[in-house]
C-alpha cells in the first residue's frame, strides 16, 4: 500500500477538498441538474416507502430506475430534516438489488475486493477517484439545496477510499452514476447479473 491518509487537520474540510474534487465538478454539476430537473414523485416516494419499509426522509430524486421505471437506487439530501447529517448519498432501495449484494457479501465478496485493492494499483487509484466522485456529488448537492456538510464533508460511503465495507453503496453508486464510476460497484453489477440487472425487471410486484 503506498497510499497515506491526507485527510486534513484543520476544521476547515472544504477548502483542502476543492482541490481534490475539481476535476469531478463537471460530472457532478451536470448529474445533480438532472436530479434537479426531475425531483421525486409522490409516486416514487411511496414505491421507496414499501421498498425499504420506512418513509424515504430527505429523498431528492430517483437515481437510478428499473427497465419497468421502478426507483433502483435514490439520491437523498446531505442533512436531513431536523439537522441530521447523511452521508450514503446514494442509496440502494431496490429489494432486488439489495438481496443479491447481501448474497455476495456473505460469500465472501468484500474479502476478494479488498485483496483485489491491494494489489491492483490501477484499481487502487479508479477506487479513490470513485470516492472523490462520490464527494464532489454531494459537495454540489449541498451547495444547491443549502444543506451543510459540517460532519460528513470527507465521508463518502461503502469503506471508500481505501476499503470495502458495504457493496450495496457501491453498487448504488454505480447504479447512480453509471459504469466506470466505481470499480468495485462494476464488479458487483456483474457479479450478480444472474440475479440483479437495471436492464431486466425482476422486481416482485405489488403495486
Ligand atoms: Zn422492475
């Protein structure tokens, strides 16, 4: 591992990030516009509601939908109502999806990614980038709907940028932002294409 921990020391998280973020700011202006432009349903919020069993708080967008329009994955605000801060930005809420990134972890997934992480630069280096993606996304988010990231501003989600812990935040991630992304959100997706696809509805109806 060469890679050290350059979080910064001081308190003032998002002048150090800037940097780091600059070149995702594009992609991450352009993805929030498109939140933006089509914010959640109350049709998607109550889909999200029966998907997760709990009312979806903070709930910007659909992120990412079934080939039948169900929401996959949504994009939830960095703070949510009553100053609660929340980092998993992306977030899987397709029961589908769900199931089978469980069924990965616990055969072993995260163990095969975090070994592929050590020693595999290349994949090492698209593993941070998709962090800092993961950051610039929300940094965006923030400024345009005045949520602070007082808390959060250096977390993203999943383990990243230097460890595997949760692939269904990976996988949303990809779900959300697209293949090339996130490396090991790619893996997943392919990995589980037998079980979970956006591109072939296997979704349980009950609507
Ligand atoms: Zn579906």
């Amino acid at each position: 591992m060469t890679e050290t921990n350059t979080a910064p020391t001081t308190t003032d998280t998002s002048a150090a990030n800037d940097d780091a973020l600059a070149p995702f700011a594009d992609a991450a202006k352009a993805l929030v516009d498109r939140c933006l432009a089509e914010p959640a349903s109350d049709e998607d919020i109550a889909i999200v509601e029966r998907q997760l069993g709990r009312y979806p708080r903070g709930m910007v967008a659909v992120g990412a939908r079934c080939a039948c329009g169900r929401p996959l994955a949504v994009v939830t605000r960095p703070m949510l109502p009553g100053g609660i801060p929340f980092p998993t930005t992306c977030y899987l809420t397709s029961p589908e999806a769900v199931k089978a990134a469980s069924h990965v972890e616990a055969e072993g997934g995260m163990r095969d990614y975090n070994e592929l992480l050590a020693e595999d630069e290349s994949v090492r280096n698209a593993y941070h980038d998709a962090h800092l993606r993961y950051l610039a996304f929300r940094h965006e988010l923030a400024l345009r709907l005045g949520d602070s990231e007082e808390h959060i501003a250096d977390t993203s989600a999943g383990g990243m940028p230097t460890r595997v812990k949760c692939l269904h935040a990976l996988l949303a991630q990809t779900l959300v932002m697209g293949p090339g992304a996130n490396p090991i959100g790619d893996l997943t997706l392919e990995r589980i294409a037998g079980e979970f696809s956006p591109t072939v509805c296997r979704c349980a109806v009950e609507d």
